[in-house]
C-alpha cells in the first residue's frame, strides 16, 4: 500500500506510488491553455508540459473548426465555395440567402451565428463549418445530391430544398440541409 493516499498539489490530482514518488498527475483546476496557466514547481514535468504549450500555440491557433492550412482537396473545395450565394433554411427561425466570401466570412447574410465558414475533410469527406467569431455554429458534411432531408423533430433545425445543381450537406449531429446555388 502506497505511505500516502491521494491528494491535491494546488490545482491537481495527485497519486504516489510505493516509493512516495507522483505516479499520476491530473490537472482538474488549472487546465492547459495558450497563456496564464500557473506553474507550480513540485509537479512531475512542469516545465516539459509548459514547453508543450507554447510549442502547440507557436503551431495551432487552438480553434478546432478553423482550417488554416488546407490541404489540395479542401482548397479544391474552398474554392468551389467562394462567391457561392445559397439559400440558408433553419426550421422554424429564419431563411436567407448567404454567401462565402473569399476570407472565410459570410459577406452576404450574415448573422450573429454565421459569420464565418471553413472546410475541413474528416476521412476523406468534406464538412463545412458555419461559425460565430469564437466558436462554430455547425459543422455539415457535404454528401451527393442523393441526401434527402429529414424532418425528424429531435434534430437539429434545418432543412434544405434541392434546386438545380445542389450541395447536399449532413448535419454531422443528424439532421440534413441542402444548400443551392442560386
């Protein structure tokens, strides 16, 4: 049995092994970002952990849904994309004509819940994001025009009607919307 049970060491969880020394270490309180995070000398690592973090932030901006370096295929599919008006249907709220401007804003249409898109290819298929500023509104997989909408009352509002040529895209959390060239 280990001398000492576990404890806290200022914002972490600690666990000792038989010899007394940290064997586990969670940091519950004070979780890991960009900047501000409190060092505390008597944790295992401190200083590695802390190299980490500044060395994911010189690479990554830390915003999951925001592509800044597309590969071919999801530039192949930006481009597509820019300049692109399509009627944009939420169920029971509003529908409205957007458009994808070349800096990954909304220029035409544009609402509080999307200002911003961006493209990003999850196992090989690409999921457009519509997002505020801080954080994204949805993220929908673009599928063939075969997609057909659902009206199912526990998925998320939004419904798409196929008009000429289509982008069919797929709620990734279930529900179906269709976005048209107009």
């Amino acid at each position: 049995m280990p001398s000492a049970g576990p404890g806290w060491n200022v914002h972490t969880i600690v666990q000792f092994d038989f010899r007394g020394q940290i064997v586990f270490q969670h940091r519950c309180q004070d979780k890991w970002r960009f900047g501000g995070n409190r060092f505390v000398d008597s944790l295992a690592n401190e200083e590695l952990c802390f190299q980490l973090v500044r060395d994911l932030a010189s690479k990554w901006s830390g915003n999951l849904w925001k592509n800044e370096a597309p590969t071919t295929m999801e530039t192949e599919t930006i481009e597509q994309l820019i300049n692109t008006r399509v009627l944009y249907r939420r169920v029971g709220y509003d529908q409205r004509v957007i458009k994808f401007g070349p800096n990954r804003e909304v220029i035409e249409g544009a609402a509080e819940c999307e200002r911003l898109w961006h493209v990003n290819h999850v196992d090989g298929q690409p999921v457009l994001t519509l997002a505020r500023l801080d954080r994204p509104t949805c993220h929908l997989a673009i599928f063939p025009s075969q997609i057909e909408p659902t009206n199912s009352a526990d998925e998320a509002p939004f419904e798409i009607h196929e008009k000429d040529v289509g982008i069919h895209v797929k709620n990734l959390f279930g529900s179906f919307l269709t976005v048209f060239h107009l």
